[in-house]
C-alpha cells in the first residue's frame, strides 16, 4: 500500500497513515531539543553523523544471576547500586538513591557469622543426643551423624567419600561383571534376585499364621501381578529388563532392610514415633482454640478434633522445609539412586523419588518445566508414582492416618517401598520408546513463582495450604460416604426382592468378591472370613478412597476380628492413592501444567492407575512373605 497518498493527522511524522489517537496531534504532543542530537538533525537535515574519540562504556546495570534480589530474595547478600542513570542527562546522581527494604540484615549476619552457628548447632545436638537408658544409642547416633554430616558438607566437597566410593565400585563390582558375557548378564541377575526371594522369604522360621504355605501365595502373587503386566505390556520386546529386575531387588531389599533387621526396625520405628509426636504439638493448638480438655476427652473418637488439627500444623512445618531447601535436598538425594541404580530418565527419577514426600501435584511441579516434553512412558511414570504412594500435599494424608491408629512404621517402609516398585511396573506396562529429554541428568528446577519472601511467609503459606487440604479432604470424606451411603441404601433395597439378605447388598460386597482373587494371592489367610473382609478393603478404597477405607480397618467392628497377619497385608495394600477421585486429580493437575499434552494425559490415566495400585500390591506381598512378628506392625505405636 502507498502510505504516501493516505491522508495524514497534523504530526510532523511524514509517510505514516492517519491515527485518530488525539495524543499524536501536534498540540499535545511533548517536542524538546534532544540532547544526543546535532544541530544540523535538529534542522531537519538526514545526513549520519558519526561520533568519534569515545571508547566503548560498560552497562551499570548488573547482570542478574542466581542470588538476584527478585528471583532469591532470602539470598541477598548486596544492596542496590548507589547510582541511578538518568537517561537524559546522561550522567548518574545518587539524590534519591535508597536502601532497598527487602534487604535482610538477618540473612547478612548469617552469612558472615554462618561458621559459628554451625557450630554451635553441632554442639546443641551433640549435647541432646547423648545416649541414655530410654533411648538406647543407635537412634541418638543416627540422628547425631545426620547432622554433623549435613553441616561437614556445607564446607568439605562430597567428592571426598563419593570418589574412593566410585574406586571400589569400579574396581570390585564393574570388574566382575565385566566378566560375565553380556547376554548372560541378565538372566543372571534374574536368578540372584530370585534366589534372593527365596531366601529372605522362606528360611526365617514360621509363627502363627505366617507359615511357609502363605509365604509361597504371596510370592506366587508377586509374579502373577509381574507376569500379568508383561502379558498386558504395551511393546513387550522394548521392555528394559534392568529397570524392572533392580526395581524389584531394591523393593525386596528395603523390605529386608526395615522388617528383618533389627537397626531398620529402629530406624522406621523412630522415624513413626517422630511422626506420632507431631500430633502432640498439634493438640496444644487446638486445646487453645476448644476448651483445654477436648483433644484429650474426645480424640479418640473426633475425627475433626485429631486428624485435621494435625494436618494444618504438619503441612505448615512441611512447607518451612521446603522453604529452608530441606526436603529438596533429600528428594535429590533419593533421586540419584534411583537415576543411577535404575537407568529411568531424570525427571521419572525425580517424581518417583518425591512421591512419598509430597502430594501427587507437588512432585509433578517438581520437574514442571519438562513435563509439555515428557515421552509417553514418561507421562504413565510420572502419574503411576502418584497413584502408588499415599504422601498427599506435603504429607499430610500420612499424618492423618497415623492418628487415626495406622501403624506408622508400616506406612512408612510401604511408602518407601514404593518407589522402587512403580518405577519397575510402569516401565514393564509402558516401557520407554522414544528419546528422552532428562537422560542423563537428575536436576530439580526452582520454583520462583512461589518463592517466599521468608521463613515466617513460608510457614504462614503453610498454614493456609493445610487449611485448604483439611477443608478439602473433610468435604471429600463427608460427600463420600453419604454417597456410599445411598448407593449402599438403594442396593440394600434392590436386594430384598433378590433375596439377598446376609450379609445384605452393598457396594462393599460387590467389590469385595471382584477383588477377592486379589486378596487371595497376596497370601490372606483362608479363615475367619479374612479373604471377603481384605478383598472388601481393597475394593473400597478402589472405589471410594484409602481414607474410608483405612477408617473402615481401624474403627468399624466388622474388621476388628482380622488377624495380624490379614491386618498387616491390607495396612500395605491400601498404601496408595489409586483411586477414582485421585484419577481425576491426576488429570487435572498435569492438564493444567502442561494443556499441550491434556490428551495424551487422560489415554495414559486408566493405565497409569492399574500400574500404581498393582505397584501398592508387590509391597503387600513383600510384607506378607517377610514380616514374623506381625503384630508389631498393625499396632498403633511402636514403642522405642
């Protein structure tokens, strides 16, 4: 188009179209002399003027990084510059200049003076965790250790244990298996990890209900639920045997580990008794906001009055943590083992790794920058580690069903033993086939968009997210039972005319003989009804969620006659979020962060959900095959 022959508005601006913009007339518009200027462009005159005899001037503004004020503000260590440019003098003027108000004098002392708090915080526990006839030594030890490592390492590299730790790896274990021929490498790991099996699980001695016969049916149903998710494989010749060998090894192990050996009893014991205790802290807040007497008088009974006090207070504790890089360090610990051990992509590492630590949305945005990238076998990873752990945002759920009266320290090993297990039956159900974008690296990007300004804002955010997971799980329970309620009534009455009576119709009973295979082969006993009463559990928290039906285990009568190896079994076989509502979640969640990939999301769901809850179901039959002392782990407390 010939911009010359439109008309023009009265700016002196030649060869534009007209603009009716009022601001662009002549009269209000703002002219001055510029400064940077000559005389003869002043004139009009268009000829180029180039300047001579300057040399060429850095930029004043800093270049930002890592520790910038508007990205890490509990990092700042600087202030602002003093000078501020004036982009029409041309020169700087500190007149005006002020400190920046978001400077922490706080976080400046201690970067100056962290050398000292250190140690006195070495001392501190030094001092609390000195060993006594109560608390024996190893736990004091452990936790003493923990420390004094985690601060050495704030000023030694790691590299110091990590290198001689690669030198005798390299030199003993890579040296061996050099040896063996490659083809021959995996079936012979198959076998050790068989062999392992067999061992770990039939040559302690039996007790009560724990023989050997229902050892073999829980093993028998672990390579039923193997075997059965080969035989459904998406491409069975790109299955990754290494993954799914490892997976199930490191699974058993971390079994053998925590209900075998007596310093991972302690271990997992204290860890419970630590969780167990946080809900004291938690009665205080509400004997202030109730008369004094309530938590004690109605708290046995008050679901309102013991789970969800708990869960706003651990939420906000969690989000502290968070908030310090606490719980980041830990889940990348995690997460290098698994990336390392298991050959998974780095951002099925990370997710797998922070799922019994945190809820199924909160690991997803732990890699959110790379999930509109991840592989489809990625995406089914990524939601079958959220249905295969029940740590819901910032382990609240766990919490709650500890003070319900869940044995803590089977909630615990089933949740760690999970990781290792939805990493081997999702890449069994859907292994890798395309290129991954996290192969080779384990990282866990920052969250700047939520970052808190400080520790008293990370722990107030704390509070109102607890709050909104309190709210929401107490509307979640109410709906859902009221709902399960009129089902129950209509098929209750449906019933009647069937002459189905006793017991009388009800979804329990519906799904209790659906998931009575299930419960069969992983190793129930055959008596007592406890088949029909586990299969029910399973069925409803299939159904329903592992809330109800956790609730259902430890308060309703039907249950209380289990025996202690039935209640161990179904304590691990509810341990996951592999349910309808948390599908749901699931979609939403990583719908909303990445919407490119919202349909490839809800194709890979319905899998994704059988793979986690089969994934909850190995932990159940490596309970059943190792645990002896069975009572130990259906109890509430484990005393310490």
């Amino acid at each position: 188009m010939d911009v010359t022959s439109q008309a023009h508005n009265s700016s002196p601006q030649r060869h534009v179209q007209k603009n009716d913009d009022p601001a662009l007339d002549s009269p209000n518009e703002h002219t001055h002399g510029h400064l940077h200027h000559s005389a003869h462009a002043e004139k009009g005159r268009h000829s180029t003027e180039y300047s001579k005899g300057v040399t060429y001037e850095a930029s004043n503004v800093p270049a930002q990084d890592s520790h910038h004020q508007n990205v890490h503000r509990r990092h700042l260590t600087s202030a602002l510059p003093s000078t501020i440019p004036d982009a029409e003098k041309g020169d700087f003027s500190r007149e005006g200049s002020e400190e920046d108000p978001r400077t922490h004098t706080l976080s400046d002392c201690y970067q100056k003076y962290r050398v000292f708090f250190h140690l006195f915080i070495w001392l501190l526990f030094t001092g609390l965790t000195y060993p006594n006839s109560r608390t024996g030594w190893l736990k004091p030890f452990l936790l003493w250790l923990a420390i004094t490592l985690r601060l050495l390492f704030l000023y030694i590299p790691i590299t110091i244990i990590s290198k001689p730790m690669h030198l005798v790896w390299n030199t003993t274990a890579v040296r061996l298996v050099s040896f063996i021929p490659e083809r021959m490498r995996l079936p012979l790991g198959a076998v050790v990890v068989v062999a392992v099996l067999l061992i770990g699980g039939f040559a302690s001695p039996e007790s009560q209900d724990n023989t050997r016969a229902n050892r073999a049916v829980s093993l028998f149903g672990l390579l039923v639920i193997i075997s059965a998710m080969y035989a459904t494989s998406r491409n069975r010749k790109a299955v990754k045997w290494h993954t799914v060998i490892v997976g199930m090894f490191v699974q058993f192990i971390i079994a053998l580990f925590v209900l075998r050996s007596g310093v991972g009893y302690d271990i997992f014991s204290f860890i419970s008794e630590l969780a167990r205790s946080l809900l004291g802290f938690a009665d205080q807040g509400t004997s202030f906001l109730t008369a004094g007497t309530v938590p004690s008088e109605f708290g046995q009974g008050w679901f309102l009055v013991t789970v969800l006090p708990a869960i706003i207070f651990f939420v906000a504790l969690v989000q502290l943590l968070y908030y310090w890089g606490t719980l980041q360090w830990l889940i990348q610990k995690f997460a290098v083992f698994f990336f390392w051990s298991m050959r998974v992509s780095g951002a099925e590492a990370v997710v797998a790794a922070a799922s019994p630590f945190i809820g199924q949305g909160e690991s997803a945005m732990l890699i959110k920058p790379f999930v509109a990238h991840l592989t489809q076998a990625e995406l089914h990873q990524v939601m079958c580690s959220g249905f295969a752990t029940i740590a819901s945002p910032s382990g609240s759920v766990l919490v709650a069903y500890i003070a319900i009266g869940v044995n803590g320290q089977a909630l615990i090993s089933s949740c760690v033993m999970s990781i290792p297990a939805s990493l081997a039956i999702s890449k069994l159900r859907y292994p890798e086939t395309e290129e991954t974008l996290t192969t080779g690296r384990c990282v866990i990007p920052e969250d700047d968009e939520h970052l808190a300004a400080n520790s008293l804002h990370a722990f107030a955010n704390g509070a109102w997210l607890g709050l909104k997971i309190a709210g929401m799980i107490l509307a979640a329970l109410l709906c859902i039972l009221a709902f399960l309620g009129l089902v129950n009534g209509l098929l209750t009455w449906w019933g009647r005319y069937l002459n189905i009576n006793d017991p009388p119709l009800t979804v329990e009973l519906i799904v209790g003989y659906i998931c009575y295979p299930l419960a069969f082969l992983l190793g129930v006993p055959r008596s007592n009804g406890d088949l029909l009463k586990v299969a029910q559990l399973i069925g409803t928290k299939l159904v329903a969620n592992e809330f109800v039906a956790y609730n259902l285990l430890q308060t309703d009568p039907a249950y209380a006659d289990l025996s202690p190896r039935s209640r161990l079994i179904a304590t691990y076989a509810l341990c996951g979020f592999a349910n309808l509502g948390s599908l749901g979640t699931q979609i939403g969640v990583l719908s909303q962060i990445a919407p490119s990939r919202a349909g490839d999301v809800s194709r890979l769901a319905i899998s994704a959900l059988i793979a986690g809850a089969l994934s909850t179901l190995t932990s159940a039959s490596i309970a059943g095959l190792l645990v002896t002392d069975q009572a130990a782990y259906t109890s509430p407390a484990v005393s310490g």
